[in-house]
C-alpha cells in the first residue's frame, strides 16, 4: 500500500534545504551554489517494512526567506510535516528558531515538525554539543548533506511517523 505525505523543507537563504534533498533524492552532493527561486518539487517513496507500506514523500523545497513569515501562504496548504532547515556554521540562521517553529504551528498545528542543523561537517562534536545546548528548541537531527551524514534517517524517520497520520 503506497501512502503520499507533502513535506515541506523551510529555512534561510543558504542553509543547504536543496542539497538535502539532493543528497535523499539522488545521493549526490555539489559544492555549486543555487538559488532556488519559488519552490522546486521532488519525489522519492520510502519504504516501512515494519508496516508493510510505502511512503511517496512529495517533497517541497521552498525558496530561503530571512523571515519565514514572507513564505507565501499557499506554499504551505495541505503540508503533512515540516523540516525546518538552519545552518549550524551561521547564528542568524536559528536566532528567530523558536518564533519561527511557533508560526509553522500555528498555519499547521497537526504537521510534525523536524528541526534540522545542517553543515555538522563545519563544526566539532564540542561545537555541536555547545550550540544543542544553547538552542531551546529541541534539534532533531544534526546532518550534512556533504557527506551524508543522519540524511537518511531523518527522511526515513519522518515517512514512519507520517504513516499514520
């Protein structure tokens, strides 16, 4: 039985929402910077064997906004989960974390939200472990699209929880 769940990636300009999925969709990972300008859609079925059904996540990847409050509306009618997406190597990327989690919220209260630090690759564990403790909102997943790092996982975690939704 193959179930579809909208996923919407959400962050900053530049903070690596398009390499992610790249690194899901396709395994490939390119250093060449891109803009994405409105929203690019992907597809890629996960299976749950545990559930004997496949997830297609229909995967939004949305254009950066400094403030996600100026993302266009429609954009995020009928998403099924958010991954909101920061870059760990830059602190204006999280500063507004918990306002910006709060509005995801309140436009869609019942959608999971993943939150994601990406570019781990740019930090140590110390690092890491300072800025988990720094943000207050809970961190999901730390990933790297570079190498790959949890990219799969958070991915595959996301479409078990959406199983039942």
């Amino acid at each position: 039985m193959k179930i579809s769940k909208k996923v919407v990636l959400i962050g900053h300009f530049g903070v690596g929402k398009s390499s992610l999925i790249r690194r899901f969709v396709e395994n490939t990972f390119s250093d060449d910077y891109k803009v994405t300008i409105g929203v690019h859609i992907f597809k890629k079925s996960v299976p749950i064997p545990e559930e004997g059904k496949d997830v297609s996540l229909v995967i939004w990847d949305l254009e950066g906004n400094d403030d996600i409050r100026e993302t266009r509306l429609s954009y995020l009618l009928g998403t099924n989960a958010y991954i909101y997406v920061f870059d760990v190597s830059r602190p204006t990327t999280y500063k507004d974390i918990d306002s910006d989690i709060l509005y995801l919220k309140e436009k869609c209260p019942t959608a999971p939200i993943k939150i994601v630090g990406n570019k781990e690759d740019l930090l140590t564990k110390k690092q890491i472990g300072d800025l988990n403790e720094k943000i207050e909102s809970f961190i999901d997943f730390f990933t790297s699209a570079k190498t790959g790092n949890k990219v799969d996982e958070l991915f595959s975690k996301l479409a078990l929880e959406l199983i039942n939704k």
